[in-house]
C-alpha cells in the first residue's frame, strides 16, 4: 500500500514545481531529465514504501534531495552563462539554495515527529537544521554536515535499528528455532561492528543491505535443513502411534480411524495395522539417506520441537512411541505390554 498521497505532495511539492517551472521555461538538456529523474525516484519510493517514516527517512538519507538540487543548479548557471537550457538567466543564491535543502529537511522532520520508533533520524536532522539556521552559507554547510558525519548518520538511520535486530534475535529464540537464532545473530554482530567502526556510531545502509545479503546467503542451508528435519519427523512419529494404537480395543471409537460405516473404519485400523510399519521403513530410508544415517529421534530439532510446544503428542505418549521403535517392523504384531499401556490413553487423546 503506497504512502498516503497527501503526505507525498506535502513532502514533494516543491520539487514537482520547480521542475514544473524549468520545463514551463523551455529548458531542456541532461541537468533537467536528472532533475526528472531523482524526482521519479522520490515518486517511485512513495509507491513503493508503506510507512510514511520510512519514505522520510529514505528521501533524506538516500540522496535524492541533494541530486535533484545539483542538477537545477546546474540548470540555473548554465541559463545565467549562455541561456542554452532556455531558463530565466538567474543564478540561485546561496541562500536560496540553502532555505531548499532546509524546507526539504524540516518536512521530513515534521513527518517523522508523527511516527514511533524514528528517535534516531529526527536527532539527524534536528543537528542538521542547526547548522543550517546557524547564519552559514550554503558551502559552509554543506562542508560542515560532512566533516560531523551526519550525511553518514543520516544515511544509517534507513538501516533497520539495534533493538529491532535484537528483537528479531529473541523472537527466534523463545521459538527455538536455532537456524534462525543464529542467522539473527550474525546480522546484529555485524551491524554491532560495522557501527563500532563508524566515527560516528552510523552505518552506511548500503552496505549494510550487503551483509544482509551475505550473511541470510551463508545461513540459507542450515535454515532449509532445519525446516525440512521439523517438517518430516512429525509424519514418523504418527506412523509408530497410530500403529500401536490400531491394536487397542478402542481404535475404533477414535477419529484417527472412525469412517463413514463400520467396514471403512476397521479397514482404516487393519491399514494402519499391517501398513504403517512398512511406510514407516520407507521414511526412515529416506530420512536416513536425506539427512544422516543417525536415529532420527536422537536429532535435536526434535527435542527443540517439544520444547516449543510443537509436538502434538504428550511426553507419555512420546516415551511410548520411543519403546515401541523397534517393534514396528513389517509383518509384526504389536507386544502385548505397549498394547496395554496405548489402552491407558483412550481414544482421541494426545
């Protein structure tokens, strides 16, 4: 969902009628299809982004004021030298240069007061109002923005924040996925290093997206392995408990088994009887041959599954399952002993 459109005009509006005006002027030439161009970047991110706070932060940090602002200077001198664009032959001052960059600054400062979580950016371009309300010309504030690092700073603050990767971190944690945990770490140590080896604390966004990149390329496989693992040994359990339950008096009350008349319920028993058994060698082959030739209920992803609270069945039911491993072979009748202690749960009991 775009960005509310009053908010864009308010925020580009000035931009759209100064362009207006090179073109209603008759100037032509590359400064003014650059002028068009980092204004239809600024339009593109209005479409593109959903958070007003976002599309702020993204305008003052990614370069699109200043481009566009070069690119009419440009066209204001070449008018003033030769009149070869064709615009008014008149040369923006420095402050009149200056009071666009500000008015372009203090609107996106405006928005962001609007928004949580924006505490960063707004301090950005609070120090950068100061300077430019300081009596400075247009240069010197320019230069001065550069030497304290708050293009740098600026351009950090698109880069998602700290507590939000922390967060992402603990998420993954408290789910026991450690695949995740660990991708969610290596990008918080990264960007923990790449702001320590800032002078100004900032972190350069572009890069940043590039260690992005890298780092969720370098965890993908053992993210894919886990999620697999989590997604096939649930199925082998239910093999083993639904086989040793199709043995007990009550199978035939329990909806696991119950079918549309008698004779399809007891065919459903008798399958999970004499099939499951074989099915279940089958998947541990497979299981075996996709991820290790080790027991698949000594894998941690299945003990970080119980822990979450994933498994469905209970621990009672899980310890019944381990016993009945090694009795659920093709052609073999379940023991009487697990058949005994599988009666104890009743039908349709976790």
């Amino acid at each position: 969902m775009p960005v509310d459109p009053a908010m864009v005009d308010a925020m580009l509006g000035t931009f759209r009628d100064l362009l207006n005006g090179v073109r209603t002027s008759g100037s032509t030439g590359e400064d003014v299809d650059e002028m068009a161009a980092a204004l239809a970047e600024m339009e593109a991110l209005g479409q593109e982004l959903s958070d007003v706070g976002d599309f702020s932060a993204k305008l003052a940090g990614g370069g699109h004021y200043q481009r566009f602002t070069d690119a009419y200077t440009r066209v204001m001198t070449a008018a003033a030298g030769a009149g070869t664009t064709g615009a008014p032959a008149t040369i923006p001052d420095d402050e009149t240069l200056l009071a666009q960059s500000l008015q372009a600054y203090e609107a996106s400062l405006q928005q962001l007061r609007t928004m949580s979580g924006q505490e960063e950016a707004i301090g950005v371009l609070e120090q950068l109002l100061v300077i430019g309300r300081s009596g400075v010309t247009y240069p010197v504030f320019l230069r001065q923005v550069d030497e304290a690092g708050l293009n740098e700073a600026l351009g950090g603050t698109i880069t998602p924040a700290r507590e939000a990767l922390a967060a992402v971190v603990e998420q993954s944690r408290s789910t026991g996925d450690v695949a995740r945990e660990a991708a969610a770490i290596a990008l918080l140590e990264r960007r923990d290093a790449m702001a320590a080896a800032s002078p100004t604390g900032s972190i350069d966004p572009f890069t940043f997206e590039l260690e992005r990149f890298r780092i969720a390329a370098q965890h993908a496989p053992a993210i894919a392995l886990r999620d697999a693992v989590v997604q096939r040994i649930p199925r082998l359990l239910d093999l083993v408990v639904d086989w040793l339950d199709a043995h007990t008096t009550w199978a035939a009350r329990d909806d696991r088994f119950t079918g549309p008349s008698a004779a399809e319920t007891q065919r459903r028993i008798e399958m999970a009887r004499e099939c499951n058994p074989g099915f279940y060698a089958v998947r541990v082959a497979q299981f075996a041959e996709a991820f290790g030739p080790g027991p698949w209920w000594q894998r941690p992803e299945l003990e970080q599954e119980r822990a979450a609270g994933r498994i469905l069945w209970t621990d009672t039911r899980m310890q019944l399952a381990m016993d009945a491993l090694p009795a659920c072979v093709p052609m073999a009748t379940a023991p009487t002993e697990l058949v005994a202690r599988a009666e104890a749960f009743g039908p349709n009991v976790f």
